[in-house]
C-alpha cells in the first residue's frame, strides 16, 4: 500500500489519477498546505521542498521503503515500478519525458502564477502580474491545442502515458485560471476523453482534504 501525502491541487490530483491508472493501492494522508502542516518536520522528511505531493512506497527497489517528492519524479517512478504508461523504447520515452518536463516546467509553474495574482487586491501590480502569467498560459494551450492534432494522447498512441495525467491535474483547472476551451478544440477533445476514463474520474473523485 503506498502512502500518497497530498492535498487538492492540480499538483495532488496528478498522482491520485496515475494511481488509480496503474491500480496501485494507496492511502491518502492530507497535509493541509493552507495550515502550513507542509512545514512540519515529519513531512519534510519526505518532501524537503515542503511541497505536495509525495509518496512512500513500503516495497521499494529491493524490497525496501523508498520515499519520492516532485511529482514528476513520482510518475516516473510509478512508471517504472508497473512498467505501464511509459513506452520501453527509447524514442517513445523521450516523447513522454519531454511532454512530462514541458508540464513541470510550465505547463504548471504558469497557471499557478495567475492563480496567485488573481488573489490580490486589484492594482498595477495584479494587472501587470495577471497578463504576464495568463497570456504566457494561453501561448501554453496554444502548443498543447497544436500538439494535439489528430492525436488522442499528448506523446503516446493507442493510450495515454504519465505526460497526459501531468497535463490533465493543470487542465483541470483551466477555468480557474480562466483559459476557455471555446477556441481549442484537441484539447476540449482530449480532456473529454481522458475525463471519460473510469480510473481517471476516480482519481479526480478521491478525498484529498
Ligand atoms: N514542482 C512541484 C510543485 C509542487 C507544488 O507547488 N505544490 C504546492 C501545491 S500544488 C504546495 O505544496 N505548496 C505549498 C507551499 O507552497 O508551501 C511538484 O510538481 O511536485
């Protein structure tokens, strides 16, 4: 049973859906990052960057317990431990970490900024944070909308991988961070049909706080 240390954010929901995807029991354990339990020393242990998520897997490598933080270091090391949802040839998992890396370096880091500025008082300093951050969010759709072109799946085909369940925990809050899908049509396409996945909406369903 592998211990998932979360709270819900797109950050949390991406490994809750990659669990439920690769049928790995596990226990949620909330860490209300609104009550900063993110800084208590038991979870720092774990997450050093005093972030959600991260996870304990009591049978890891060797048999032996192994902690992760990062959640693109989970997926992958989820990844790994199933063998499902990354391709074994080199060429298929470049895609994947490639798609994986552009999430954790923007598709996520951006929207999260207008998140931020979307919560202070209204003034020069939100509006210039604002449209900084929302129109640099919007040319990130706009590569994913191209992407995804004649494609179900962001770097896979037949079905998805750890890239799209990275992708899909910031999708999901794509109204929070008011990007619209009237104007991107693949990507309505494919958050509908990853929506549609039973495992996935479960991920989506579970408690996280
Ligand atoms: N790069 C990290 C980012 C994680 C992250 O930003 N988590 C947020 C919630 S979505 C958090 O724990 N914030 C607590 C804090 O800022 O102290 C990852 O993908 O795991």
């Amino acid at each position: 049973m592998i211990d998932l240390y979360t709270w819900n954010t797109p950050n949390g929901r991406k490994i809750s859906v990659a669990l439920e995807e690769m049928g790995l029991p596990y226990k949620v354990h909330t860490v209300n990052i609104s009550k900063n339990e993110q800084f208590e020393p038991a979870f720092l242990a774990i997450s050093p960057n005093n972030r959600i998520p991260a996870i304990v897997d009591p049978d890891g490598p060797g048999g032996a317990p192994i902690s992760v933080f990062e959640s693109g270091a989970i997926l992958l090391y989820l990844a790994e431990k199933t063998g499902k949802f990354l391709p074994k040839g080199t060429r298929g998992k470049v895609a994947v970490t490639e798609w994986l890396m552009w999430q954790m370096g923007g598709f996520g880091p951006m929207p999260g900024q207008v998140h931020h500025f979307l919560m202070q008082p209204e003034g020069p300093a939100r509006d210039y944070g604002y449209k900084r951050y929302h129109t640099e969010t919007k040319r990130l759709y706009g590569v994913l909308e191209k992407r995804l072109a004649g494609r179900d799946f962001v770097a896979t085909e037949g079905e998805p991988s750890i890239a799209d369940f990275a992708i899909l925990g910031w999708a999901w809050r794509h109204e929070r961070h008011e990007v619209p899908f009237d104007d991107l049509p693949n990507v309505a396409a494919w958050y509908a049909r990853m929506m549609a996945r039973p495992a996935t909406a479960r991920g989506f369903e579970v408690a996280l706080s």
